[in-house]
C-alpha cells in the first residue's frame, strides 16, 4: 500500500493541521509516513497545500504531484489538481466553498458541505476535520480506532476542549451520508 | 528503542545538536531555516548553561560561534544560501583557525535575493568556494528527516575529531517535512581540547587562537599539515548509499531531495526492464570518487540529478575520469525535478549513443 | 623599595609598533589593569585586524585573533561560553568604527558584559595611512589628499557620543596619552572598565586618543602635540556616560 494524499486549499483553513493529523494516524498504525508543507506567504492567506505520503514502504520522493486522493477546499485547488488525480483515486469536496463538481469516471468523488456544517454546528474553523472525517471512512487506509490516540499527538494536553471539538468534527464528517 | 515521533526537518536537527551536548546557538532568521532558531530559543534557555542569541547579522552569528568555538564549546549556527553566503567571512576563518563548528544551509534558490523554495544550488559553495583561502569543510547531505537527525550528531563528532567547521548542506523539503525519527543516538564522544581558550589561570602558557601567519614559508606549512588530516577525512570518513546497483547498467547520482525523487523513478524505469541504480553521496566533502569510479567499469552511462544548473556534475565527471558518459537532470531557482523528470533522463540514458 | 616593572599580563615579546605609536602605552595601562584587578588569569582578549593585530602575542593571557570589525561579536560568544571569562576586545577605529559598526553598537545595545578598548587615531595605520572613519575635516591621508572634504565623504563618527543613546551601554569614556596626566586618567578608566565587568555591570568602552607619528609624517613630540590640538577639540574628553552608579 503506497497512497499520495494532497489536501489543498486557503491559508488558515487548518490544511498542513490536518496533514499532521493525518500522518499521525499513519505512524500509530505503523506505516511509513511523510507530510510535505508548502511554504512561504501562502500561509498568510494565499493557498496552502500538504503532501502525505502513507505507505508499507520506504517512502521515496516526499512530493505529492500525482495524487491518489485529494481533499479539495477551494476552487483553485480543485481546478488545478483535479486532472493530477490517478486513475481509480478519489477526491473529496467542500462543496460549501465549491460549486463545481467532477467530470472524471475514472476517479470517486464526494461531496460535503463542510464548511456550512462546520457553522452551523458551532465547530467554527473545523471544516479540515469534517471533511478528514468524510475521508476516513471512504478511503478505508486508516483504522478509526486510532483516531483518538493521533488527535493526543497533534492537540495539545493543555486544551482538552480542543481535543473534543475536533473529535466531534471526525466523529461528523465520519457519519455523512452525502 | 524510544518510540518514533513526528519532527519537522528543522526541529528534529535542532534537537539533535542539544542532544549532541550543543548548548549555544547563534543566528538569523531566513526562510526557510527559522524553525531551527525557533526551537533552539524555547529548548536552550532551559538548560542549565544553554544560550540562544538573535544576532544583528550572520555575520555577527558565525563570530559568536568562532567566540564559542575558541572556548571548546560545541556550537552551531543555521541560515539559508543568502545569509550563509554572508557568513562565508567565518567560515574561512574558523578552517584557519582549526575550529569546530556545525554550520546548517537549509538551501533555496539564487542567486541575489533569489527565492525560498528548496534549491541545491549552494553545492560548489559548501564543497569549493566557502570563503577564501584554501580549506575545506565536511559537507554533509540528509535524505530524511532521521538524517537531519543522525548527520547532525555525527557533524559535531567529525567536527571536533578533525578541528574543522562540518557543513549540513539540506535544502527546505528536508527542512520543511516531517517524518518520524528516532532520537536514540547514543553516547557522545568527549574530545580533549588543550587548545581552548579557558583562562591560563596563570598555570600554563596563554593558549591562541589565530589564522594569522605572515611569513609565507609559516603560512605554507600550516596549509600542508591541515591538508594532511583532509587526506585522512578523505580516506576514513567518506558515507554513501547504494539503491539497486547490484546488477545496474544505468546510475543515478543524487543526494537530498533529488535522491529520494530518484529512488521513485528508479522502481518506476524498472517496472519496464531497466537496470538502473543510484549512488547517493551522504558525504559532499570528501566526495564518493572510487565508488564512483568502480561503478564506472560496471555502467554504461551516469545521470547527475540535481536542483541546480548542475553543480555535483562535475565531481561526478571528475571521479570517473569521464569514462562513461554524464547526463544531468536538473531543474532550479525553487523547482525540484519530478519522477517524470529523472524518468525522461533515465530513457535519454538508454537510448544515448544509440545504445540499445 | 617599589620597582618599576613590566606587568605580569605583558609577554617578554618586543612590540612591533612605531617608534612614539602610543599602543604601547595603552597595552601597558590594560596589562597594569588586569593584574591589580587579579583578573590576568582568567581574561581572554579578542584582537582586532590593524595595528593591534598582534596584541596576542603582547597580552599574557589566553586570546583569540577576529576578523576585520568582529571582535565584539567573537567577544559576545567568549563571554555567552562562561560569564567568568573577563573578556575584552582592543580595536582601532577602522576596525570598531567602519568595518565593525554593527557588531559594536549591537553588543553595546544588548548590554554584553565586556570590556571595549578602542583605540582613536584618526588613520588607517597598518595599512599605510588612508582615510579613517574618525579622521578629522580637512585632514590629509592616503585616501584624502586634498583634506578630508565632509561635503563629500561626511563626518567622523564620535564613538562615545553615539553610544550615549545606547539604552544598553553601562559605561562610556573618551580618554587621551598624551601627556602622563591623560595617562594617569586613562589608566583609571580603563581600570573601572574592567572593574565594571567583574561586578556585571555591563557593556564599557574606553575610547582612547592615540597617535600615529609615521603616518600623520610627524615627530613623536609633535604628533602629542598635533593630537592636543586638533583631536581634543572635536573629540572632548570625559563620560559620556555612566549607568555603574546607581545600577545596584
């Protein structure tokens, strides 16, 4: 098993969190991981994206180009790695913030309305986690028992409130039926 | 074994020159190097002697390391292909003044202001031109997150084995990722240091520390026997890695970033039947030249992947005595080659001269 | 009986400076400081690149040679190594004033407890005479020929003036040998320089007035004299400032 995740979208929408967490649950499953920030002034409100790599294997380039499954936040991030996805991956849409919708066969998408679930909710910021949730569950590459353990690693012990709200946001994008 | 956490290049290097028992850093912010001087201004002030200083340039930060250095401290400085250019002034004058150090280039592209993704363009610099005068540092190359780690322990042993400042030549992927790394590291190695400056305390003759010589017959011998213990470091210290060149007609070079892009594209050419492998120089400075050279009685041709206009080329070259053919591929100015990109090469490689 | 002697933070070497260069006075006075202060044994001097480039080999006590303007930046790390170490750095005004401005006034910001001598003779002396940062309107060098033009290449920097608006600074003094009541001044403020920096007080630099007979083409005599008349007037004498009083 060797999957090229990339999860693209704007500064500040928790992307390179996310990634961690994420790597974090390849880890504690113990498989190889790397997590690949882009970085510069796209963390102050340009966009922002985040190579994962979860494999039995040596990993070898750290750089998503030609992912697997991409979790999209934003339309250009949609537009411009769309087309990159390979073959039989899947994306994953925050069809809250995008209208578009793929025109590939040859790739699985869903959709959900992350960021508006997010509000309404009251788990303001937490679409990332949502939309991981959703992730999850379709990409069967990482065990949800393990959720809680990577959540200690990348939430800090000093902020137990933290901690339970993006469990709640995993536990929401997890359950939707889209 | 400790269990395996998840570090950021940057931090996982900075730890790493604690645990290796540095206890004072000096530097300058530059992306993307910051993380190191971040992490060392929360780690450092909580232990007992530990210094974190911002300084006022890199120049200042690698004389605060000449001033630690004098004192047989182990210490460190970090910055990136801009600010280490500036600290070039330094770097002569710690290899003339026979002081360890550990110098980081967390490398982006250039020239001038350049920009601030990962680049390898700093190699004729670490390896050839690092200030002036005749000298060398042990330049040395991570792959991973666990060498940021492990090359960075291993830099300050070299450094005060040989009394030499010690290169880690990264780039910003390997600055800039994260990977699980295991920080068991083992003892250090305490090194006798009778030519620190400690105060003779009026019992012993005063000990200096100086790159001044001006009788040329002085300056001459001095050069020589420093060039004598760099023999040594180039007979005993050199470190590579093989990927797949047992039965390998085509070879890869690459070191950093380029080398793991490489491994990709390697697995990918032999899906399709072709016998391609990688050296991967883990040491810049000494330079892997007989494995190189061995391999190049077994191979047919070389590519030298790089993130710069070609720089290591021509230590390839050098080391095969141009036996074999040398292609480069290579992007720069922030790009880093892609699979597709070593791939193209690796076919090129085939396919030259009319070969098969 | 009392003996005049060499001090003990003297080595047996011969200075190499110009007959009537005031550096050897200067070396003296810091010398004479470190031993009644008892200090000798654990003081690490940071040389410059100039004239006082050799002052390792002249101070009996543990040193290290800086790049060009450095020695207050290699200072910072000797002292950050062991705050027990008694640091000082003896720079001329190219060294402290041009190359070196950033690292001076920084570790003066940040308040390093060391000790600064710097010495002021308003000429590039190593080098064969050319125009110094400190080197006065009108006068003649290697490099100002036709007198030193402020219109075109500015003022001198007045070092302790400078440093005055340091929030770091603890102790700034402009002293002047050429005469043995100078003398007798610039050996107290040297001393106390030191002295702050064994009771951590801070950062303290002692500006010395110097000469530089060969290269000003004057006769030792005349070169104190020049020194009298057309140094003292722009660089006055005194503290500039002290905050040692009422720091504790």
């Amino acid at each position: 098993m060797n999957k090229q995740i990339l999860i693209a979208g704007f500064g500040g929408q928790g992307i390179l969190f996310s990634g961690k967490f994420l790597a974090y649950e390849g880890l504690i499953d113990g498989k190889e991981v790397s997590w690949l920030p882009s970085y510069g002034p796209e963390m102050r409100g340009g966009t922002a994206n985040c190579s994962i790599i979860i494999s039995d294997e040596k990993i070898g380039s750290p750089i998503v180009d030609k992912p697997d499954v991409l979790i999209a936040m934003n339309t250009p991030s949609f537009d411009k790695y769309i087309t990159e996805i390979n073959p039989g991956g899947q994306v994953f849409v925050d069809s809250s913030l995008i209208e578009k919708k793929s025109e590939r066969d040859d790739i699985e998408a869903h959709y959900i309305p992350a960021t508006q679930l997010a509000s309404e909710k009251n788990l303001s910021g937490l679409a990332n986690m949502i939309i991981l949730g959703m992730f999850i569950k379709h990409s069967g590459i990482i065990p949800f028992e393990n959720i809680e353990k990577a959540m200690k690693k990348v939430v800090s012990a000093k902020k137990p409130q933290l901690f339970d709200l993006n469990m709640e946001a995993i536990k929401l994008g997890y359950e939707y039926e889209g | 074994m400790s269990e395996k956490v998840l570090m950021k290049g940057n931090e996982a290097l900075a730890e790493a020159a604690i645990m290796a028992g540095c206890k004072h850093y000096f530097g300058y912010p530059i992306t993307p190097q910051t993380e190191v001087a971040a992490y060392m201004s929360k780690r450092l002030p909580k232990i007992e002697g530990g210094v974190f200083l911002q300084a006022e340039s890199e120049i200042a930060a690698i004389n605060m390391v000449i001033g630690v250095s004098s004192t047989g401290k182990r210490v460190m400085t970090s910055s990136s292909s801009p600010g280490i250019a500036l600290k070039s002034e330094g770097l002569s004058y710690l290899a003339g003044c026979d002081l360890p150090a550990l110098i980081v280039n967390v490398q982006r592209g250039g020239p001038g202001l350049g920009g601030i993704q990962p680049s390898q363009s700093d190699y004729f610099h670490a390896t050839r031109g690092a200030g002036h005068g005749d000298f060398h540092m042990i330049v040395l190359a991570p792959s991973s997150v666990q060498e940021m780690v492990n090359l960075t322990f291993k830099g300050f042993d070299l450094g005060d084995k040989y009394r030499m400042p010690t290169m880690i030549l990264a780039d910003g992927t390997m600055g800039q990722m994260m990977e699980p790394v295991s920080l068991d590291l083992g003892e250090v190695t305490k090194y006798d240091k009778p030519w620190a400056l400690t105060g003779t305390n009026g019992e012993r003759k005063p000990n200096i520390v100086n790159s001044l010589f001006l009788k040329p017959e002085e300056l001459e011998q001095f050069n020589f026997d420093r060039y004598k213990r760099y023999a040594e470091i180039e007979k005993n210290e050199v470190m590579y890695e093989e990927y797949k060149m047992e039965d390998a007609e085509y070879c890869i070079v690459a070191f950093g970033v380029a080398a793991r892009v490489s491994q990709n594209a390697i697995d990918e050419a032999r899906k399709n039947g072709i016998k391609v492998g990688m050296i991967r120089p883990i040491t810049l400075w000494p330079f892997p030249k007989e494995v190189l050279n061995k391999a190049a009685d077994k191979v047919k041709a070389f590519i030298s992947v790089e993130l710069s206009m070609g720089q290591m080329i021509e230590d390839v070259e050098l080391s095969i005595r141009c036996k074999k053919p040398v292609l480069l591929c290579n992007r720069t100015g922030g790009m880093i080659p892609t699979t597709k990109n070593v791939l193209d090469s690796i076919n090129e490689a085939v396919n030259y001269g009319g070969a098969k | 009986m009392k003996v005049f002697e060499k001090p003990q933070a003297l080595t047996d070497a011969v200075l190499h400076y110009c007959p009537g260069c005031t550096h050897g006075i200067i070396h003296r006075l810091v010398a004479e400081a470190l031993d009644e202060l008892g200090v000798t044994g654990r003081a690490i001097g940071v040389a410059p690149v100039g004239c006082s480039v050799f002052a390792y080999n002249y101070f009996n006590c543990d040193m290290v040679q800086a790049a060009h303007g450095r020695a207050p930046a290699v200072a910072t790390g000797v002292k950050r190594s062991d705050a027990n170490n008694i640091v000082f750095t003896y720079q001329g005004d190219g060294d402290l004033a041009a190359i070196g401005t950033a690292e001076t006034v920084h570790a003066a910001a940040r308040g390093e407890n060391i000790t600064v001598i710097f010495v002021n003779n308003a000429i590039y002396g190593m080098t064969g005479g050319q125009m110094a940062p400190t080197t006065l309107p009108g006068q003649v060098t290697q490099t100002s020929p036709y007198g030193r033009d402020v219109s075109k290449v500015g003022y001198p920097v007045k070092v302790c003036e400078m440093l005055s608006e340091v929030d770091g600074a603890a102790y700034l003094e402009r002293v002047a040998v050429n005469n043995v009541k100078n003398v007798k001044a610039a050996k107290a403020a040297i001393k106390k320089a030191f002295q702050n920096q064994i009771e951590g007080k801070g950062f303290s630099l002692i500006e010395v007035l110097s000469t530089c007979p060969t290269n000003w083409g004057k006769t030792p005599i005349d070169a104190l004299k020049w020194l009298d008349e057309n140094m003292l007037p722009y660089y006055p004498l005194g503290v500039y400032k002290d905050k040692t009083q009422n720091a504790e």
